[in-house]
C-alpha cells in the first residue's frame, strides 16, 4: 500500500516543486520514496513495503511501460506462473511487477486476471499515453487536474492542491458540493471544481490533451461456490504477506467472522478494538472479546473517550482530503494509530453491510408497511426519539430495498464509507484489506434474490447464520449496534459542544450562499436534535479553513 503522484510534462509551462509534491503522500508510504523524471513524465511513489520488502521499488518499468501503483495484487503469484508460461521473466516477487506485466500481456482487459485493490498510473513512452484506473469498488482512491495539455494526479486531492498552489492556479471550493455535504455527509462529486475522480472501476486514458473513459466490469465468476468458501478462499489469500496481518475485531458480525475463518489458518492472530467506558450502548467489547477468547487471538484493545476525542479530532481534520462526516473516523484514526505501532496490515469487515443487506435502512424499506404502522399507530414500543426520527426519514424515501442496496454499493463504498477507511488509516501507514469485496462474493450476492439477505426484522441472514454454527448464537442473533460514539453527550454536555461552538461562530469560513451565520445560530439553539448538523458544519469548516491555507 502506498502514495502515488506523477504529471504529464508534454506542454509543460509550469515548474513544480517535486519533492514537496511528493511529500504531500509521505504519510501514505513511510518506508520509502523514489521518482522518475524525464521529457515526458514525473512519477513519484511512496512506499509501504507489504510483498517483497527489498525489491519492490517504485516506479518500476518494463520496456515502454512504467507504473506506479497503490494497492494489493492478491492473486499475484497465480498471475505470475501464468505470466511465465507466456515467456515473461520476472527479476522480483512483488505483485507491482505481475501486474506491470499483466498490462503488457492483456492490455487493457488485464482486470480480467487481476484480484485485489488497486489505483495505479501507467505511461506508455512508445504511444504517450497515461492510463489511470482503480479498482471495481474504488477501494483506493486516485484523483487528476486537466493543466491545458497535460494531467496532474495524486492519491490524494490534497496533493493536487499543492501543485495547483505552486503555479497560482485559480480553484474553487464548491458550493453545491458543500450544501450536498450537510446533506449526505459526503461529495458525490468535484468538491473542488477541476479536481475529478477517477471513477470507480475505470480505466481513463490520456491522449493528445483529452480523457477517454473505458469501463473495466467484475469480472464473472464460473464457479458455484458456497459463501462459507468464497469468503474462508478471500480471507485466506488476503492474509498473505511478508509482514504480519492482524485482523479489526468490533464484535460486529463481518469482522467476527473473519477473525474465525483467519484464525484456521493463522496461530496467535493479533486482533485489534476500541473499547468505550460509556456502558453497553456504544461499547461491544463484550463481543469483541467472546470471539478472541474463543479462537485464542493476541487481542489488543484501546480505550477512547472523549479525552480522545478531543485529542484526535484536529489530527483527523488534518488527514482529511476531502470532507466526509462520521464521528466513528475519530476513534478510527486512533485505532490505526496504535495499530500502526504492532502491525502494517488489517483485515477489516468493510462491505458486508452493502453486500448483504445489513444496514437499518435496508430493513425498514424490507418491512416497510410493518414500520409505517409503528410510526403512526404503535407509540407504546420502545424506541428512542433519534430511532423514531431515523425511521421517518427513511421512510420518506420510496427508494426500494434493491436500489438502496446498489445505491450502497456503488455510491456509498466509494464516495463515503472506503474513503473513510483510507483517510484514517493511511494517515499512519496502515494497510487495510476487505475481503467482503472481491470479485467472487459480488458475483454470488448479485446471484441472489432480495429474501436471501433477510429475516424478519434483520439483515445478513446468510451471515448470521455462518456465525450462529461458528461462533456463538447470541453474537448472530444480538442487534445491529455499528461503530458509533456518544456524540450527543459530548456536544451537549462535554468540551466537544464548546469546541464547536467555538469555530462556528468565531472562525466561520463557510459561504453564506450554503448557511448563514443566522441559520447556525437556530441550529445551535436546537442542538438537542440538530448536534449532527452543527459536527458536520464543524468539519466543514475546518476542512475550508484548511485548504485554503495550503
């Protein structure tokens, strides 16, 4: 896993400083930096060392073609003895050198071999092209400014920035992004305006000053496979590495039963969670920890309060390259932080929920009608107001139960909850990989219809199920809890409510064209209902605050 930035220098005007370029993403790779720089192109990398620790330096080429590559070639030594049977030699084992070859070899259908997560540049010098491509579900990101003629790009947007700085290019944060911020909690689209995306699952081809986009799809699965395998074959081969890989326990479903499955195959797995001292309402370490008892893991687990949430809360504004609100990133960003101190890669849980139906918003559209009734007739059941308004909202959307599962997987992956994980663990150097989305179980899930993923009033039915026969009937069964923190609590009652206050209303840096100071103010009046409203305000305007100053 690592860093990558590079240009075009084909009409090249403007003088860039590189080595602050590439220190932009030195928190992305600690271990090492390199570049190329030549008539054509700069390349630079920064690298995590995880497969071939000594001979896996980036840039890398092969006869016309040099790379730069973030990510995790899993099936690289399956590719490699393919490769070879075609009459390619290999003068490393890293997966970078398989899949520079696997482009020689198959062009640009090489995705069809490929298994794993990647967001990689490649210049051709024969035919000056520059192809940029990531990865089917956009596990790692990858970002381009058009300069007239030539292409900036980066891992990370913030690294583009620090180009468009140095040559005093006009950029613009936009509004409409920011209003779709406070609305969703993220940007589906150019938060900085010329700053794109390359979208997820595509190969964009640079040639002669213009962008061609060409859509690499999953790759279809022959096999008939059953989940327990497809899922055991990914953990496995995702534990594979010449550095140790530990595995993010939350006592959730997803990440227990990885930790199950990787711990047949590994002794002394190191498992890694957060623990709240709020009681049972946030806190599940009483899962985490029935599941490291049972499989004997080296289970570490960190404290976070709001001690550390004061704490972190300026180090995650200063990862962030994008604006993305969850409160769960802050003690996320201390998790990886520790985690950075024992290992280099996780395995982590990331996409069960999309693929298998479980968040509430899946099952309240399932049961639609039965929480209409709840909502108008039945006000003797026990929910809490925040659950009540929840369910009102999404029951105002007549979104299907199918769409909103596509929406999750196409959407909310890439654009919210895989950037989350990026920004967080990346800050220190922490690989993490996701074995709910690969090729296979996206083809298995996508087999099945919607009844498959639910019970009455839970999703993940398959995976419950799993864990009912392999861990424990009460973890399978329990509700759906996720990794939240006690953010009312704080703003209401603790220092974060002060801090907030504090930077809305004597920093204030957002347009009036998205909210007015007198609009924050109502809001701040009904902090009781609308704290997430005035946190995602508070990193906002961070966020702008930040940018500006690079």
């Amino acid at each position: 896993m690592c860093g990558i930035v590079g240009f075009t220098k084909f009409n090249q005007k403007d003088s860039y400083d590189k080595a602050k370029f590439l220190e932009s993403i030195n928190h992305r790779g600690p271990d090492s930096k390199n570049s190329i720089d030549n008539e054509n192109v700069f390349f630079g990398h920064s690298r995590l060392s995880i497969v071939d620790l000594d001979n896996g330096t980036q840039p890398m080429r092969y006869k016309d073609l040099t790379i730069v590559f973030n990510g995790e070639i899993y099936n690289h030594k399956e590719l490699r003895g393919i490769l070879v049977s075609k009459g390619y030699d290999f003068e490393t084992n890293s997966d970078t050198e398989v899949l520079l070859k696997s482009f020689h070899c198959w062009g640009e259908n090489f995705y069809k071999q490929v298994n794993g997560m990647y967001a990689f540049g490649i210049f051709c010098s024969k035919s000056k092209d520059l192809y940029l491509a990531r990865d089917y579900f956009g596990i790692k990101p990858l970002y381009f400014f058009l300069n007239g003629e030539d292409l900036i790009f980066s891992s990370e947007i913030l690294g583009v920035v620090s180009v468009l700085n140095q040559i005093k290019a006009d950029f613009v944060i936009d509004l409409d992004q920011q209003k779709e911020f406070l609305d969703k909690g993220f940007c589906s689209g150019e938060i900085i305006n010329g700053i794109k995306d390359v979208p997820r699952g595509v190969m964009c081809v640079f040639k002669d000053g213009k962008i061609e986009y060409k859509d690499n799809k999953v790759p279809s699965m022959p096999e008939n496979k059953k989940l327990e395998n497809i899922l055991s074959d990914e953990v496995r081969l995702q534990l594979e590495a010449d550095v140790e890989v530990g595995v993010m326990l939350s006592g959730g479903i997803d990440s227990s039963l990885i930790t199950a499955i990787a711990s047949e195959t590994k002794n002394n797995l190191k498992t890694f969670s957060v623990i709240f001292d709020t009681g049972n309402k946030y806190d599940e370490s009483k899962y985490s920890r029935l599941v490291a008892q049972k499989f004997k893991t080296n289970h570490h687990e960190f404290l976070f309060n709001e001690k550390k949430m004061i704490q972190y809360l300026p180090k995650l504004i200063e990862a962030m390259d994008t604006p993305i609100v969850d409160p769960a990133m802050v003690p996320s960003l201390f998790l990886y932080d520790e985690i950075s101190k024992v290992v280099k890669v996780v395995i982590s849980g990331d996409g069960g929920d999309e693929l298998f139906g479980g968040y509430t918003h899946h099952v309240v559209r399932k049961r639609k009608y039965l929480f209409n009734l709840i909502q108008k007739f039945l006000f003797f059941i026990p929910f809490t107001e925040d659950k009540r308004r929840i369910i009102k909202k999404i029951l105002s959307n007549n979104m299907s139960v199918q769409d909103s599962m596509n929406f999750d997987i196409y959407n909310g992956l890439d654009k919210r909850l895989l950037r989350k994980t990026d920004i967080c663990s990346m800050r220190y150097g922490v690989e993490v990989r996701v074995p709910f989305l690969s090729s296979s179980l996206y083809n298995f899930t996508k087999k099945q219809n919607e009844d498959y993923f639910f019970s009455f009033l839970k999703g993940k039915k398959p995976l419950r199920k799993l864990v009912a026969r392999m861990i424990d009937k009460k973890l399978a069964y329990k509700n759906k809890k996720g990794f939240r923190v006690p953010l009312k609590e704080w703003i209401l009652n603790g220092r974060l409510g002060k801090i907030i206050k504090d930077e809305l209303f004597h920093s204030h840096a957002i347009s009036p064209d998205v909210i007015s100071k007198k609009q924050i103010n109502n809001l701040w009046e009904n902090k009781k209902e609308d704290y997430e409203r005035l946190f995602s305000l508070y990193l906002l305007n961070k966020w702008i605050r930040k940018v500006k100053k690079q």
